[in-house]
C-alpha cells in the first residue's frame, strides 16, 4: 500500500473560498514518524491544509495522500488514522469527560474489552483522571484542551494533527502539552500548527514557513535559524560609535545583518570564533559584550513579516 517512507503526500493542494485562495498548489511531505510543524501569519492557510488531509474539506485542485490512501477515494480509513485536535473543539458540553471519552471511542470502534483501560490510561496522560466524573461545561479553557488532546488519541491513531494546542493557555499548562506532544514523538507522525515560535522550535523535527497558501522555507529549526542569520548573533556596545566604519568590519570576518541602535552594534556571524577577531578590531573601543542565538521567531519576521503583502 505505502510506496515510500512518507506518512503525507500533499500534492499541487489548491483551495478557493470564492476570490481568497488560501491553499495555492501546495506541495509538502511529511514522513513516518516525523513531527513537522507550519508556522505562518494569520489567514496563511494551516488550518486549511489541515482540514482538507483529516478530510473535512475537499480541495479544488490536487491530492493528498494519508499513508498510501487518497483523500478523495478513502477518506473512512484515512480518518481513523488520523487524530485531530481543531483550533476550536467543540466539544459535548454536558457529557462527563469519562463518558464523552466512551462515546468517541465507541464512534471509533476502539474494541469493547480495550475502552475502558484506554480511557484510564488517557485520562492518566493528561492529567485529568481526578476530574474524570466531572461535566465538561464545569473545566477550564485549559481542561477541555487536555479532553479534547485525550479525545483526539482514543483511537491510538497513527497520525496526530494539532492545531495549536497550547493557544490561551496558561504557560504552565502549555508546557505540560508541549511534555505530553514531545513524549509521543517517533512512535507517531504528527503535524503540528503553531503560532508559538518556541514550542515549534522545542517540538519540531523540520518546519514549514507557510504564507499565502505556499511554502516559503523549509528546514530542521537549527537550518531555518543559520540560513537566515548566521550561527550567531553579536552585539557590542561602544564608547565611540563614530569611530566606527561599518564597511571595515566587512573586512575582518564574514558578518551579515549588520545594524546600529544608538550606540549598540548588532550583526550576525556565521562562526563562535569570530567574535574574538570583531572584539579585537574594535579594540578598547568596546564596552560590552552580548550574544545570541538567533531565534525562530527572527526567521517568522524576516522571512514573513517584511514581505510587502504582509505590510498593512
Ligand atoms: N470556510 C471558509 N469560508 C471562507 N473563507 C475561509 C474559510 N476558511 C478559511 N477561509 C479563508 O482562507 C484563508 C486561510 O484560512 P486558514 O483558516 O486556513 O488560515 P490559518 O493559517 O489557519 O490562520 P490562523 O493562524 O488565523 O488560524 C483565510 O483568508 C480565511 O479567511
Ligand atoms: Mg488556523
């Protein structure tokens, strides 16, 4: 059935909502056991994305493939491999969570002899065994969240979809999610929408950088992160700033993004050893020293945020 070790085949995905397209021939792999995550503003066409392969949308143009099935021909057996948590779940809100866990498992055709155990133990992972007995309209934003994490995995789906998980949560909380998505990591393959640039550089094996329906970048956070800034990013704080020809330090090492506020001199650097050749050019010159790891909440704004269709 599987031709290849990728889990998801999106395929030249093109989706309209009458003038917006939001999907515009998208092409993405996702392999077995990755955790990949997309990253873009808002409106860029994750949740689209997402909604056409757990095949709740169909698309206007193009094929996904879910582990070998195609979304138009097989969409029952691609649902029960998949697990999806939507941005906003809905929820039964008088059911107790126990009986709401039974009631999907039950839709899901989890064996009888295996829900009950199943339950208890999903319960126990997200931390929500002692509220088991408990309605769903008495939880929290954030106790739902972890309900509706339980009530995605019921049927031990092969493929997890998150659609920001850890939106509006409190950061205690978030960190207990990103925990729970980091353990299932290798056993599952699992996609990942964020708007968290750290949880998707904690989480992620590769990153997508979607905009406007297409691809921007790809890459490991590390590749996406040196692409754009180097390895490295210096700021010196200078007595004299006039002192200073920026064209000269050009010249000591490779240095990009070079950049001034008042008197702090920032730039990036492709290699640690660098920093010694810089603060020896600029000599007794320098007042302090700072580094920094370029981060991928740089990368979003570099790469999406200065783009002219993005600049309102
Ligand atoms: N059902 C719909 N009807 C009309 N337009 C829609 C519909 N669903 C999505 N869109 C439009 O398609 C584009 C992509 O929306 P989508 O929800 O996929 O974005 P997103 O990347 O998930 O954004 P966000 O980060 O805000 O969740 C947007 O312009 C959105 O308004
Ligand atoms: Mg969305």
């Amino acid at each position: 059935m599987r031709s290849s070790t990728n889990m998801i085949e999106i395929k030249s995905l093109t989706k309209r909502f009458g003038k917006i397209v939001a999907l515009q021939q998208l092409n993405l792999d996702i392999k077995k056991g990755e955790l990949l995550g997309i990253i873009g503003p808002n409106g860029a066409g994750k949740t689209t994305a997402i909604r056409i392969i757990s095949c709740i949308l169909h698309p206007d143009e193009g094929d996904v493939l879910v582990g070998g099935y195609h979304i138009g021909q097989n969409p029952l057996e691609i649902k029960s491999m998949i697990g999806y948590l939507p941005e906003e779940p809905n929820l039964y809100e008088r059911f107790k969570a126990y009986d709401l866990l039974k009631y999907f498992g039950e839709l899901y055709g989890v064996p009888k002899e295996d829900l009950d155990s199943r339950i208890e133990e999903l319960l126990e992972l997200v931390g929500m065994k002692h509220r088991a007995q408990h309605r769903i309209n008495t939880f929290s934003k954030g106790l739902r969240q972890r309900i509706a994490i339980a009530r995605a995995l019921i049927h031990d789906p092969e493929i997890i979809i998150f659609d920001e998980p850890t939106m509006g949560l409190d950061p205690a909380t978030a960190m207990n999610i990103r925990e729970f998505i980091a353990g299932l990591k290798g056993d599952k393959t699992i996609l990942l929408c964020t708007h968290y640039m750290d949880e998707a550089d904690l989480l992620c094996d590769r990153v997508a950088i979607l905009n406007q329906g297409q691809i921007l970048d790809m890459g490991t956070p590390h590749e996406l992160k040196s692409k754009i800034h180097g390895d490295i990013i210096l700021n010196i704080g200078l007595k004299d700033p006039s002192l200073i020809e920026i064209s000269t330090l050009e010249q000591v090492c490779p240095v990009e993004n070079i950049a001034w506020q008042k008197d702090q001199l920032y730039m990036s650097l492709s290699s640690r050893e660098d920093i010694a050749s810089i603060v020896e050019f600029l000599g007794s010159n320098v007042q302090s020293i700072h580094t920094k790891e370029p981060t991928l909440e740089d990368v979003f704004i570099q790469t999406v945020s200065n783009l002219p269709e993005n600049i309102e």
